[in-house]
C-alpha cells in the first residue's frame, strides 16, 4: 500500500505543536515495527483510530479528526478548547475553558489577561461567573479575581482593593450585583477605601471599614 512520508497539522493555534508530533511520531514508529521491515510504514497500518485517541486525553483538545491524503500523508485536523480563565487551587495556577476541562499550567511570569478563579471547584463555575458579570458591565473590567467560597458563592475582589460577598443561588447573587453596580455607578462605591461589602443579605449591605490607624506615640518631655 501507500507508504507514509508525513503528515500536515491543521487548527493548532495555542496548543504545543511538540505534543501533537510525539503522539504521531510514536503511532508511526509502532506501524513500522509492526511491518518489520525498514522504511516508511504504510498508511493501511497507521491506526487513526489510536492517534486520536491519544490526542483526545489532552485538555487543550476538544475534537481531533485524523484522516489519509493519498498518495502519501496524513491530516490531524485539531479542535481547541478556547482559554477563559485562570484557575488557582492548591497554590497551582491553570488554564481553564467555559467548562472548567484544565488546558495547561500558567507560569506566575506569564499570567494571562483573563478572570482569575480561586479555590476548590471555582474551575467549574466559570461560564456561570461570566453569565454573572454580564449583568454589571461597569464592574466586569475592575474584577482582580472571584474566590468560590464553600463550593456554594463568590467573593468578588476588585482592583481598587475591595471585596464584595455575594449571596448563595445564582438568581440572588445576579439581584444583589445588580443592585451594588446601580449603587457604585450614583454613589461611587468602589475605589473610597472601604474593605468589604456583605450582600449576603436580602436588601441589606453590611459595609467593613478599614482598620483605623494606631495612635501615634509621644515622646514624653
């Protein structure tokens, strides 16, 4: 049959190429021994099957295609996952998409322009955050990060050094942002030195002010 003597990569924009060639370089290998003769392997012997397979345990690839061009190569046609967030948990940071499926380790150097979600499953409730700072476009550009508290609600801090504690239930955390966000955009809220604003509570809004300063010494005469 047809012999393979390469293969061309399709749809790879953030995903390492180095990956995609070992998987396609060691099914390639196993074809030839199976053959056992020198050469390139025919394509007849190259399980597509097995490429993708292998392909598919990576978090970066959502779909993968591997199909024959004859006379003499190979096309992996690859689907990523789109990043949406970075993930901290148990001091290790990480690409997530919508679904919260892990693509890749972040270096601390080389942090991404995206929302940071913090603790225990905060990877999974990323597309229900962004569907949440959807309904408060004033406030979504100063988010630094949203720390998922108890597997149940959000802490939001912003860059101004706030923090706003929202409610359990996404339909009472979407109704006490909204109405923080009205509040900030006729009172200015954020950015006045406050610490915390509680809205953990129905119509209520417990403010934390920051700690006073300690009283100054005087040296005695």
């Amino acid at each position: 049959g047809f012999a393979v003597d390469g293969y061309q990569i399709v749809g790879l924009k953030r995903m390492d190429r180095r990956i995609v060639d070992e998987v396609v370089t060691s099914e390639l290998t196993r074809a030839q021994e199976t053959a056992g003769v020198p050469g390139r392997p025919a394509q007849a012997l190259v399980s597509a099957t097995a490429i993708r397979d292998r392909l598919m345990a990576y978090g970066w690839i959502a779909d993968a295609r591997v199909s024959r061009r004859l006379p003499d190569q190979l096309v992996i046609d690859i689907v990523e996952r789109r990043p949406a967030a970075v993930w901290q948990n148990r001091g290790r940071l990480s690409l997530v998409d919508s679904a919260g499926v892990v693509l890749a380790p972040v270096p601390l150097d080389r942090m991404p322009d995206l929302p940071l979600l913090i603790g225990p499953g905060a990877n999974a409730q990323s597309a229900a955050l962004e569907q949440l700072l959807a309904k408060v476009p004033t406030l979504k550009p100063q988010l630094a990060s949203a720390t998922w508290i108890g597997r149940r609600r959000w802490d939001l801090a912003f860059s101004s050094g706030e923090t706003i504690a929202l409610p359990e239930g996404a339909a009472a955390a979407a109704t006490a942002l909204t109405r923080f966000a009205k509040l900030d955009r006729s009172s200015g809220l954020l950015g006045r030195g406050m610490k915390r604003f509680d809205l953990r509570m129905p119509d209520k809004m417990i403010v934390r002010l920051p700690a006073p300063p300690p009283p100054s010494e005087v040296a005695p005469e």
